[in-house]
C-alpha cells in the first residue's frame, strides 16, 4: 500500500519530484502505513503493547458467498454470506472478527445435516471480534456458515465507506468504496479478518443499474433484481486464495480507458466522469509494468484482470487489492496538457508500487503483520527498478538516493531510531511502527542485497519463493532461504544484521600503496548523528562492500562482504595516481569515511565529472553528515552555506570536498 500516510517513501517522493498537486498537501503529514494511514514523514513513537489474541484456529473459512446491497441514500448496507467453513476442533462457538456490524441471524449447517442457528451473538467491541453461540457442538468436518446483517457505509474511509463526488452538473453524490488494510475488512462483512487465514471469495453486489460496480474479479453475471427495477445484481467471478485485507468492492459513477497487456490481461483505469483522458498515462504504465513483473518473477500474472481506480475521498496513497486497485485522484491521474513531468514519475512509481504487490504481497502474503516491513521494502525498490526498465530517461536511481536512501540514513541515525523488522501483536500498532525506516531503509538494503547477490540469482530466488509459496503466506525467513539457495550466500545472516538492529555502520578507509597494488584498511563502527557510540558493545554489521577506481568509475573492481570490524584488502594493479571509492552507486546502507589523502584523490574525477552522479551525491550526503558531528559545529555549518550559496553546479561537490579536506577528521567525529 501507498501510505499517504502510510507510504514514508510518497511524501519523501513529493519533496524531491517538485511541488505536490495542493490536494496532496495534506499528506506531508501522514506517514508510512502505507501505505497506510496518516503517520509523520519521520520516526514513528513504538506504541505500548496491547493485550492480544489471534482467531482460535478451532474454525477456519474455506469460501466466502458474499452478497452486499449498499445503499447510496441512507449509507447502509445490508450483507448475506454464506461461508464454506471446516471444523477442525469441535466446538459451540464460532469466533470471528466484527466491526461497526449489527448481525440478525446466523446459523451453521455441517454437510448433510440439519442447520443449527445460533442462539447468541456476544460482541466484543475493543477486540473486534464477535462470538456465535450454538446450542449444539459442531463437530469437525465441513459445513455452511449463515449470516445475514446490516452495516453502516462509514464516513471514515476505512472498512465499507461513502466517497463524495460532484458530477459534472455539479450534483453532489456518494460512490461506495473499500479501503480494508490492515483489519478493516470485518467493518464490510463478519470474517477471519487475519492474513493467514485465507480463502476464495464469491462476491455479489446489488446496485443501481446506471452505477458501475467493481470488484477483484471479472463480471460473471449482471440481472435485474428482482425486488427492485432500478436495481441489478452483479455477479463476480470465484478468486484465487487470498486474504481477507485484499477484497475490494467500488460502486459508483465512472469512465474508464482500457487496453491488454502483451500477455493478455484487460487493464482498465477508472476516472471522474469527464476525465477519462487523465486515465491514459496510468494505463500505458500498467501495461508496461504487468509483463515486466511477469517476466522478472517468471510466474504469470493469475488474474484476467487488473483494474486502476481513482477514488475521491481516500485516506492512502493507494491500495493494491488484487486485481483493483484504488488511489487517491492526484495518485492516479495526470492531466496531459498542465501534468509536470514529476507528476508523471509519482504516478509510475505509485503504479509500479502496487503492481508489485500483485505477486509479492497478494500471491504470497506475510504470515502476520510483523513481516509487512518486507511488503512494502521490497515494492518500495521494486518500483524503482521497474520504472527505470519502462522509462530509462527518468534517472530514476539517482532519484531514490536523493528521497528514500538518504532520508532514510538521516533518521536512522538517529537515537531513537528502531530495527526495521518490529514484532507486532495487535494489529493496531501497524499504523504506528511502519514508518521511513521500515518502508525506505527497507527499499534500501533490499536494493543492497540485489546488488550483494546479483540480478540474475536474484530472480532466480524471487521465483523459487513465489512458486513455493503461491497462494501461502510466509514470513522474512522465507524469503532469505529462497534467496540463500539461489545463490549460495549467506542471506540470512546478512540480512539479518540489517533488519533486526537499529542504525548502520560507518566505514572507515585508508589505503596505501604496495607496489603496483593498492592496500585498504577498513573499520566499521556504528554511525551516530549524535556524537560517538557509547553503548558498551557496539554493534556490527556484515557489510557488502563494492570498489571502483578511476580505470572505470562505472563497474566495481572488487567486491567484498565485510563480516568483521577490521579488515585489509589488496586492490591489485591499481597506479598511484588512480582514484579508489567504496560504494559504487551509493547502493551500500553505510556512510564512508576516507582519509584525507583519499578524499584529495577524488578531486579530479568530480571536476571532469567522470565520478558518476549517484556516486558523487552519496560522497556529498556521507561529507555532510561527517561534518554535521565536527566540533563547533555552527560556524563551520555557516562556512559551508557560504560554500554552497556561491558554488555554481557542477563544481558543488568539488567545493564541498575541498572544504571539508579543510577540517580536521578526529576519532571523536565517529
């Protein structure tokens, strides 16, 4: 999900794209959930830890009937579901999740046997949860879960709620739309509202018939209902296997423009009546993006469809719930006479983003609310990598060093930073663990381990873990033994450094020249915005490291894994007057400290500019926070403003660095 608040990586986006359209504004103040809901741009407070049960796994779903009739006057909505449902321990209970619903009957009807209808219903409010109490033990086996009840279409843009709209007369209207992650899927229909519980889905919607009606799957059948004329009853295809969070249902007015992707796929993208022409951006992106991500998975794409909608009133960035996926209006649609080209860049990365999760998200799901970090790292990256394949002109990486990369250093470093995987138990603290760190940091060191293990066995392990736990749900470790067996690296223990401790190392170097050869020292300690480390064991990272000279600035010369805070390393034939840079690409997730000999060879190849750009920001961002922890600090910080204010592009760096060759480099700056 894209958090308008919850998507930390959007706002960062906004910031460095240019100027976000004004109704966006309002998201500067969210944060990550992503995609989610409205959290800050920076370090989200850990919450206090609530008591907390899972479902009992006594009954479990194996099919939803859903049949909802919402009611776009009174915002009510009446449900029917009928749920294929397995015993697995015998019980007189059923116990679901329930929100914000009134139920008015249920009952229970094991194969073969008689119904037996539940004589109570006990809400429990603050756990969202309801209690169905038979009369009788349901014994194991599988049987017919009843349910009729009566909801409300919210105003809180969350669950089953009432979007506004104005026509094009200027009537003001409302659409019904969904927005169900993380566990607001019980707010629309009672259910196992956990993302391991998961099963296929029937859906029915009873609407009005000049109302289009959308849901995850294809059309199936459309009859007019037979209570009411103005009335018809739309029938969806069964899904696949999925979680509850991913269901979706839009009821509304809309145009939409539509094409197939080279492998087949309808793609459609739903507009504001009249807009239809903004859909058409969004739509070359997705069905740029579909074959794309089929072909780096290697697994098909499983649905017929993948439908794109506007929604007006919408509290993410986007959500990708599968096979239709909702956006805010200025996420989706761009206005190809006024659209500025960083207008356009947000749109495909969002695309890229949600399209993503088609596969790594919604075909293998996390287990549990823990693993989202690795949901929305891994499309956070993944975005980048497949906007730059589709438009190649956008520079695109620079721009996730300029946004992602470094407003994610910059807050990890940090004291109150905190690991980027955070154990959760109620899934209220989603909303307020994921933030820049668990979406950026996470982009990034997921970029760094692609580049650590390489493309090719990269996708070679991305298809092993897709294809073993399709229609599943796995966690983190999973997905670094898929990876491990891909490559035969030590995925797991490498990641494990990155995602389980808070902050990252700063490396320092040193070199010497032996001969024809070139000696580095390198350290690594624990980067600090506030001074140096002072906890009694400093922690340490297993780091991949890649060297370039100036024999070719663009291809590392060595690559090495750093799994110990000492080592030497022995460039061979590299002359005396050859350059020598760690991080090629500003991929590594650490900050660099070379010696001042070092930092003067680097001299010329940011005068003749041929330190790649991407290279030459990360030695920027890595010489700026060096200086930021020197000693008085405000007059060199007004030095270096009077460095910047009189230094036309792109002689910047070159300053910058002569500059800081002027300030003497201490232990105490570490």
């Amino acid at each position: 999900m894209w958090l308008a608040a919850a998507a930390p990586s959007l706002a960062r986006r906004l910031l460095f794209l240019g100027p976000p359209p004004p109704p966006l504004l309002l998201l500067l103040s969210r944060s990550s959930r992503r995609r989610r809901r409205l959290h800050s741009l920076g370090l989200a407070a850990m919450p206090e830890k609530r008591p907390f049960e899972r479902l009992p796994a006594d009954v479990s779903p194996i099919n939803y009937s859903l049949c909802l009739k919402p009611d776009l006057l009174d915002f009510t909505f009446e449900g029917k579901l009928e749920a294929a449902a397995q015993v697995r321990q015998a019980t007189n209970q059923i116990v679901m999740n329930c929100a914000d619903i009134d139920i008015i009957t249920a009952s229970y009807a094991p194969e073969g046997d008689e119904e037996i209808h539940a004589t109570g219903f006990n809400y429990q409010n603050e756990d969202e949860k309801v209690t169905l109490s038979f009369p009788s033990t349901l014994q194991t086996g599988t049987g017919t879960l009843k349910i009729d009840f009566v909801g409300e279409l919210n105003d809180k843009m969350k669950g089953f709620y009432r979007s506004k709209y104005t026509t094009p007369s200027g009537e003001v209207r409302y659409a019904a739309v969904t927005q169900f992650e993380a566990t607001d899927a019980r707010r629309a229909f009672p259910c196992w509202d956990e993302p391991a519980i998961k099963a296929t889905f029937d859906i029915s919607l009873v609407v009005p018939k000049d109302r289009v009606a959308l849901s995850n799957m294809n059309v199936i059948d459309r009859k007019p209902y037979p209570d009411d004329e103005n009335l018809v009853e739309v029938k969806f295809a069964r899904t696949p296997v999925m979680s509850t969070y991913l269901v979706a249902f839009v009821v509304g007015e809309y145009d939409f423009v539509e094409t197939r992707s080279k492998d087949g796929v309808c793609v459609r993208v739903y507009t504001p009546v009249g807009k239809a022409e903004q859909g058409k951006f969004a739509l070359e992106v997705a069905a740029k993006t579909l074959p794309f991500y089929k072909d780096y998975f290697n697994v098909p794409y499983p649905l017929p469809k993948i439908d794109l909608i506007a929604i007006a009133d919408f509290a993410a960035g986007a959500m990708e719930n599968w096979g239709l996926v909702t956006y805010r209006e200025t996420a989706l649609l761009i206005d190809p006479k006024n659209s500025c080209s960083s207008s356009r860049q947000w749109v495909a990365l969002v695309v890229g983003h949600e399209l993503a999760h088609q596969w790594f998200g919604n075909l293998v799901t996390m287990e549990w609310w823990t693993h989202l970090w690795l949901n929305e790292g891994f499309a956070s990256w993944i975005e980048y990598l497949c906007v730059d394949h589709c438009f190649p002109e956008y520079d695109i990486w620079t721009q996730f060093v300029s946004a992602d990369y470094t407003r994610a250093q910059e807050l990890d470093a940090l004291d109150n930073s905190h690991p980027i995987e955070v154990s959760v138990g109620h899934p209220s603290e989603v909303d307020e663990i994921f933030d820049a760190i668990s979406y950026s940091k996470g982009a990034s060191v997921i970029r760094m381990l692609h580049d650590y293990i390489g493309d090719k066995d990269f996708k070679k392990g991305m298809n092993m873990y897709l294809t073993k736990f399709q229609q599943k749900n796995a966690a983190t470790e999973d997905l670094w033994e898929s990876l491990e067996n891909a490559s035969g690296k030590p995925i797991a223990a490498v990641m494990n450094t990155w995602t389980k401790q808070m902050g990252f190392p700063l490396i320092y170097v040193e070199a010497e020249q032996v001969e024809d050869d070139r000696l580095l020292r390198l350290s690594q300690k624990k980067f600090c915005a506030s001074g140096s480390y002072v906890g009694e064991d400093c922690p340490q990272w297993m780091v991949p490291i890649t060297i370039s000279t100036s024999e070719d600035p663009n291809q590392a010369k060595l690559k090495i894994l750093m799994d110990k805070p000492e080592m030497n390393v022995v460039l061979k034939n590299v002359k005396p007057d050859q350059w020598v840079k760690l991080n090629l690409g500003t991929v590594g997730f650490y900050r660099t400290q070379y010696s001042s000999a070092m930092l003067e060879s680097l001299l010329p190849g940011i005068r003749d500019l041929s330190l790649p750009p991407v290279d030459r920001l990360g030695l920027q961002n890595d010489l700026f926070s060096l200086l930021h922890k020197q000693a008085d600090m405000q007059e060199e910080k007004n030095r270096i403003e009077r460095v910047l204010g009189a230094t036309p592009l792109p002689d910047l760096i070159q300053k910058v660095l002569t500059f800081a060759l002027s300030v003497s480099y201490s232990e105490n700056c570490v």
